[in-house]
C-alpha cells in the first residue's frame, strides 16, 4: 500500500474497554450513562468515531448484555452531538485454561460462536463494529482469545447481511494475513477498514518498522488506523499520521494525559487533535469520516 502523510484524520476515541482498569482510574466510565456521557464528550472535543464497549455497572467487569449497548447507544443518538458510533463485537471470545489441566475451562471462560457475540449489533444497527480477527495469548497467565477462521467467516457475512461497516482488529501480522483473506473472499465490503492494534501482549509490538511493514501489507484500498497502549499512545498518533492512517485515542488503551495525571476521554482526544493540527492535517468531522469510509448519512 502506498505510503504518505494523511491530511484528513479521523480521530476514534475507544470509551472504557473490558480491561481491569476501572480502580485504577476515578475517570473509566463504568454504567451506561457513564459511557454516554463520555462518548458525548469525546465528540464534542473532536473525536470523529466512538468505540463502544459496555460494563457491567456492579462490578465495572466487562458485558455483553444487549441493554446495556442500547442504552448507551440510544442516550448518544438522541444526544446534540453527531459522531460515528462503533460497537465492539469482541466479547464472548474468552477462554480461561487450567494449566496443568488444559481440557478445563476454568472461571473467566465466556466462549460463544461468532453470531452469538453479535446480537447487540443485530438489534442496534451501529455505524461499525469490530471483528478480531485471529486468536491470541492475550497477556500472562492462561486466558486465550479465541477467534477462528470459521468463527470469523460466520461474523463476517452476518454483519455484512446487517449493513454494518466492519472495523477489522488486526494484533499481529498472522491476523493481517486472514483479514486480507477476508476481503479477497468478499466478505469485508469496500472500502475494507483495519484497526492495527500495537502492543497487546502478546501480539505485534509497538515498534514504528513493524507498523510500516504492516501497513505495506493492506490491500490498495484499505483504510487504516493504529493505536498503542500507555505511554505509546500519543507518540503512536503522530507515526500514524505520517505513514497515512488515521488515529486512535481513549481509556480503554491509556489512562494517563502525562506522568502521573491521569485522563478524561475528552482529553485524550483534545491531546490527539493537537498533535494532528500541529503537523498541519485536519481531523475528520463525522460527516467527512461517513465519507472516508462510505457510510450511510446520518439520519437526522
């Protein structure tokens, strides 16, 4: 894919996440109202497009509950702010192995087909939703994700059957090579949209030559966008930029603005945009990202 500075950005701000980060941040939202509220405000700061996870609002863990996605959904829609809304569809691929028994699964395990973790998608129409697109040794311990081949055809044609753009979610470069597989299958409509995700252990490191070799590997008509988690983050917005993707933000990867300050989403997302700015491109508005990506218009 050729390679070159990008002059329209779109800024995406990833809310909360499912990751064990609501102690260590006053600022994680955790209930439906909370997420709103912060994607609200990601908005008005600038982001272009909101990532969606919810959380159960009791123990701040991670969900699937339909009702929560709707929730949150329908306080933004009905909202003054227009932003691309973006579910994940991520959850549900959690496999918690015994590890001197690995035929057991252990607490921690919610393993369902790939249609299964997309009934909030079916039932809310979101602009976009992610599919992960491989499986991986997601940190210490025993907990893999698991996302197959069949699993993700299965995904691929239901979200297409539903009209939803998809964000492929790319963690090491075996995962490139299957998303690619994917749009060579007509499975991904055009334009196909890679989210190059950088330093989850254990997939691809953030290292600025892996990421231009990825990126030398998308399909000609690809639209991509990359994100490093902690300190990376910022660092990470500007790599993008200059080698044509546009940028990810937000709670989810980062929880700091700098050392020992720690972040709103807004923030964030005002951090990113001033990086953009400063390198003379311009962010995305929503309307110009429904473009980018052929989104349907927003309905007023």
């Amino acid at each position: 894919m050729k390679r070159g500075m990008n002059r329209k950005v779109m800024i995406t701000c990833a809310l909360t996440g499912a990751g064990d980060t609501v102690g260590r941040s006053e600022h994680v939202p955790v209930t439906p109202e909370q997420i709103a509220e912060s994607g609200i405000a990601a908005a008005r700061a600038g982001a272009t497009i909101i990532h969606i996870h919810v959380r159960d609002p009791e123990t701040g863990v991670g969900s699937r509950e339909v009702a929560y996605y709707r929730e949150v959904v329908e306080r933004i829609r009905a909202s003054d702010v227009d932003v691309i809304i973006n579910t994940t569809a991520g959850m549900g691929g959690d496999l918690m192995l015994d590890p001197q028994n690995p035929t057991t699964f252990v607490e921690g395990t919610d393993l369902v087909n790939g249609v299964e973790r997309l009934k909030h998608v079916e039932e809310l129409l979101p602009d976009i939703c992610t599919l992960d697109c491989g499986s991986l040794n997601f940190g210490e311990g025993s907990l893999v994700y698991v996302s197959t081949p069949d699993m993700l055809r299965d995904g691929a044609k239901k979200i297409q059957e539903l009209g939803v753009r998809v964000e492929m979610e790319i963690f090491d470069t075996g995962h490139l090579w299957f998303a690619r597989q994917l749009v060579e299958e007509g499975l991904i409509d055009a334009p196909p949209m890679f989210q190059l995700c950088m330093d989850i252990p254990y997939g691809a490191p953030a290292d600025p030559a892996l990421l231009v070799a990825m990126v030398d590997q998308l399909p000609e008509n690809a639209v991509w966008a990359s994100f490093a988690l902690g300190r990376m983050q910022m660092p990470w917005v500007a790599q993008c930029v200059l080698l044509g993707g546009h940028v990810r933000v937000g709670l989810e990867d980062n929880l700091y603005l700098s050392k020992g300050v720690k972040a709103t989403n807004a923030q964030l997302v005002e951090r990113a945009r001033t990086i953009v700015e400063a390198m003379g491109a311009e962010v995305a508005t929503p309307d110009e990202g429904r473009e980018i990506l052929s989104l349907k218009p927003r309905v007023a």
